[in-house]
C-alpha cells in the first residue's frame, strides 16, 4: 500500500493529480520541466509568446490549456493566474532573456524599466499565488549566476542576479504557506543559447566541456530535474538553488 500525503493527497515524491503552470514552457527548460512533470503524473499549463511553437509543445505534453501572451508585463500575467479556474498547485516561470549590453550602449530609461520589470513580474506572481496556489504549492523563478562575476556589459544582468536572491527570500515570507524558491542557472544548452551565440555555440560547448568540474554542459532536463524536486519537497522556501556545473568557480 503506497503513503499518500495528507496535504495534497498524493504518494510522496511524485506530482500525481497536481496542475503546474509554466511560463515560458513552449521550449527549452520550461518544455523540459512539462515533460518531467507529466512524467511525475502531473498536469501542465503552458504560456508563451510564440503561438505556433506553443500549440507543438502543447500537443507533445498535453496540456491541460495554453495562453500565449507577453510574460514579461507583470500585469498581464498576474491577471491570467488569477483567474486560471480553481486552484493550481505550482508555478514556473522562465521567461526573460539575458542582456549583454556595454555602458555606452546602453539605453538608461530602458534599463531600469529592464531591471524593474522582472522584480514585478516576481511581485505579480507572488501576490496572484496567495489566492491561487494550494498551500504548500511553489513559485519558481529561473535566474541566473552570469552575473555575479563582474565585466563589461555585465551590469544590468549583475543587478539582476544579485536582486532576485533577496526578492525571493522576502516574498516567501510575505506568501508564506505557498513557498518560493529560485533556480540560477548558468550556460544551459537551449534554443535560447543558441540564437545567443549563432556560431560561437559549439566553441562554446567545447569550452565548457573542458573547463567544468562536471566534464559536462548543461542542459535543460538537469534544471527540470531540480525544479520538479523543488515543487515536490515541501520543506523549501525562500532559497536559491545553484546550477552551473561548477562554472562560476572556472576562470573565463
């Protein structure tokens, strides 16, 4: 006879019978973290912007409903979370794009609205899940590590990295008995990086190959992997979750 647990009425460890909504699941690692979680038994709601390519990452998962909308106006997608029907169990959200952009190139008004977009998307996020999400249930949000070594180009990005860390810590607390957590990536092998890099992508690969500690690159089913243990264990809030196989550790 298998345990279930009394909260949520599942066996421990899986996702049966929980909905998990995904921002920016259309491709990379937010279509990884669908497969995984449909493999858990969970259900799946996808968000993208491209319409075509989330009807295919639909159709291979499928899911329970799409919406294809700008994730990045925190307005509209707190409104789209409110009113999803009943209650849902978790959120991810990957959707963003890094910016690698020198000082004089930069557009200042469009940084701020840049770095103040997505501590708002975490905010509309958060303050949606109080009355979304079951309690128990998590806000993820994917971040980064890139930034947390200084360089050129690097400053908006360096801004961002170090910010989301605290954000999620304090709205852990503020929504608290839904958790949040956050995943900061490193270089992880999706489209997004290689329409990034164009030719550069294998030398790239290469580079990480060597120089990790993991002998490895990584890719989007080892975030996924990480973001379905962080919905199923329940004792996490409020943290920040390292994934880079040892890259900010490496010389460039």
């Amino acid at each position: 006879m298998t345990a279930t647990d009394a909260r949520t009425g599942t066996a421990p460890g899986t996702l049966s019978g929980q909905t998990v909504v995904l921002v920016g699941g259309s491709a990379g690692m937010g279509l990884e973290t669908a497969r995984q979680v449909r493999a858990a038994g969970g259900d799946v709601i996808l968000v993208g912007r491209n319409t075509e390519r989330l009807e295919r990452a639909a159709q291979e998962v499928q899911a329970r409903s799409t919406a294809s909308f700008d994730a990045e106006d925190p307005a509209r997608l707190e409104r789209f979370l409110a009113e999803l029907p009943g209650t849902i169990d978790h959120v991810l959200v990957t959707a963003g794009r890094p910016a690698y952009t020198p000082l004089d190139e930069v557009d200042v008004a469009a940084a701020g609205r840049e770095f103040g977009g997505r501590i708002a998307m975490m905010m509309a996020v958060a303050r949606a899940s109080r009355e979304k999400l079951r309690p128990g249930g998590t806000v993820l949000f994917v971040g980064g590590t890139g930034g947390r070594r200084p360089a050129r180009g690097m400053t908006i990005m360096g801004g961002v990295t170090a910010a989301m860390p605290a954000v999620t810590a304090s709205l852990a607390l503020e929504i608290a008995p839904v958790r949040m957590n956050l995943i900061a990536a490193g270089f992880v092998d999706t489209p997004l990086s290689a329409s990034l890099l164009g030719d550069q992508l294998e030398a790239r690969r290469d580079q990480l190959r060597r120089t990790l500690p993991i002998g490895r690159v990584v890719g989007p089913a080892d975030v996924a992997a990480l973001a379905v243990h962080l919905m199923v264990n329940d004792a996490i809030t409020g943290a920040t979750y390292d994934i880079d196989g040892g890259q900010q550790f490496v010389p460039e």
